[in-house]
C-alpha cells in the first residue's frame, strides 16, 4: 500500500478558492497534489500525471463533472472517483454515482477532515480491490498449470497404452505364428491358448 506522500491526488474544479483549499489541505497531509480547473484540462492531467486517485466537482465549464467520470470509469474501472459538489440535487447524486463515482461530498466542505476521511476509505477500498484481482489472477495461472500437467499427464498415458496394445498384438501374433510352425512340424502346440498375453503354464517348451 502507498504512503500519502507517494498517493498522488487530482483534484479537478473551477472555483480556484476551493480548489486551492482542498490542495492546501491535502498537501498538509503529505498527499501529492495536482490540480486542474476544468474536466477537460483534468483528463489531460489525468494522462500525464497518473493519480491515485480524483477529485472532480460537477459544474465546471467546458467539460463537467460527469463528462469526466464518465470518461475515466469506462477507460480505469478501477480508479477512485470522489465527487465534491455544491449541488444536492438527488439527480445529479444519482446520476454520479451511475457514472462511477465511489462517494460525493456536498459543498461547503466546513470540516476538511471529511475529504481525507473519504480518500482513506476509497484507497482502502482500491487496495482490496487490487489484492483480489491479483488473487484472481494468481488462482488462474494455478488451475492452468495443474490443468496442463494433468493434460500432459494424460496424453503420455495414452501413449503408453497405445504402445502396450501394440506389443500385445505383436506377441499374440508371435504366438500364433510359432503354434502354426510346430504344427507343420507335426509337434504340439506351445500355446493351448495363444489368444492370451500370459503365456500358458501347461505350454510345451
């Protein structure tokens, strides 16, 4: 799990008063910051940046809020997305939620410890997320390898059965071939039951 000082945060918001506060704070955390002022320079940040994490308000110009989580849910399904928006209005709320978004913060943020409470719980919720896909992973790559040694294991089976039919036709013929041989002899059979694999213990030496 990162530290704070190696979680890198992106907060996107056109209100440069809020925006800079939550900077301020979250810096005092010794989270690592970068901020940008609308969704579409956010998005571009996003790529060049690589954050941990983002913060995007709703209302901005040029590109909103949802626009964005919509973009980065689809692209990083993963990727923790908090909204910080000063509409409560339940659609927007719903609306964010079905874009992606894993909280939503209403403004005024009086009480910044609320944004780190909710960063907290959603790298928690990455991290989990994270471990179980490698376990996933991890379980994969064992059940194909026990399936290919099982494969393996089966097909150097029916080989080996494919080679011991053929020694038995082999000797079953031999069999018949010197029984026919002491029968031009006029001698008796070596085999009373040729047809066998076990070699008859009443045979003629």
């Amino acid at each position: 799990m990162k530290t704070k000082a190696k979680t890198k945060i992106l907060v996107i918001d056109d209100d440069t008063a809020v925006r800079e506060s939550f900077c301020f704070y979250l810096e005092d955390l010794e989270y690592a910051v970068v901020q940008a002022t609308n969704g579409r320079e956010g998005l571009k940040l996003f790529e060049k940046a690589a954050p941990d994490i983002v913060m995007v308000d709703l209302r901005m110009p040029d590109m909103d809020g949802h626009q964005v989580l919509e973009k980065l849910s689809q692209t990083v399904p993963d990727m923790p997305l908090i909204v910080v928006s000063g509409t409560g209005r339940i659609s927007d709320t719903v609306k964010a939620l079905h874009n992606g978004a894993w909280d939503y913060i209403l403004k005024p943020v009086n009480d910044l410890s609320i944004l780190s409470h909710s960063i907290e719980k959603a790298l928690e919720r990455a991290r989990l997320l994270h471990e179980n896909r490698d376990h996933q992973q991890q379980l994969e790559q064992e059940v194909e390898r026990r399936t290919r040694e099982l494969t393996e294991k089966i097909e150097e089976m029916t080989r080996f059965n494919r080679m011991a039919a053929g020694r038995e036709h082999r000797i079953i013929e031999l069999k018949r071939q010197i029984n026919a041989l002491l029968g031009e002899l006029g001698r008796p059979a070596k085999y009373q039951s040729p047809d066998m694999i076990e070699e008859d213990q009443n045979s003629v030496d």
